[in-house]
C-alpha cells in the first residue's frame, strides 16, 4: 500500500507539470524520441530530457535506448493505476452528492448510499 501511494504521488507530481502533460499527450498517439518530443517546445533538449526524466521516474513512461536515440513510450500500468484512483474518487463523490440531492428533496438518505 506504502508503495501503491509512492507511486500515485511521483505521478500526480509528474502530471502537475503542463509541458509533462503535454509530452504524455504526444506519446499517447505512440512512441517517439526525445527530440522528437523536444520539438513543440521552445526549451533546451537538456531540459525536455529533465521532464522525461521525471516521467521516468513516476513509471508513467518507459525510454530505451536505440542506438543514438532514446525512445519513449508511455507506461500502461501506471497510467491505468491514475485513472483507477480517480474513478473511485469520482463515484465517492457522485454517491456523496447523490445523497445530498436526496436530503435537499426531502427523501431517504440512507436509499442506495453506502458513503
């Protein structure tokens, strides 16, 4: 659990950063290097290889090396444990306000919530 948390915080750290979103959304249409996905940006190659880094590091991607080149491609697994995390967070909440909207109506609270 410790370690399930550890990741899901490398992650979200990963993900606050827009240039990192951004290199996810690239990858998300399929592989590619380094410099390939340096060239949107107008930072140094040095710094998006920073930001593939920290990607690395979270497990959102995986890089091997190809020769001269690095090639990137974003980690199912772990993009996978994000959106498992947000989904129960989004139906506790859904469940929350279900019960809310019945107890403004006037109806039964306890009907169909175990939150």
């Amino acid at each position: 659990m410790v370690e399930h948390s550890k990741q899901l915080d490398l992650a979200f750290h990963a993900l606050s950063d827009a240039t990192r979103r951004g290199i996810l959304d690239r990858l998300s249409r399929g592989p590619a290097s380094v410099s390939e996905l340096a060239k949107p940006y107008q930072s140094s190659l040095a710094a998006i290889h920073q930001h593939v880094q920290v990607l690395e590091a979270s497990g959102l991607i995986v890089t091997e090396k190809r020769g001269r080149t690095r090639e990137c491609r974003i980690a199912g697994e772990a993009v996978q444990r994000v959106e498992n995390w947000l989904s129960e967070r989004r139906q506790l909440w859904e469940s929350r306000f279900d019960r809310l909207g019945r107890l403004l109506e006037g109806g039964d609270i306890t009907k169909g919530d175990n939150a």
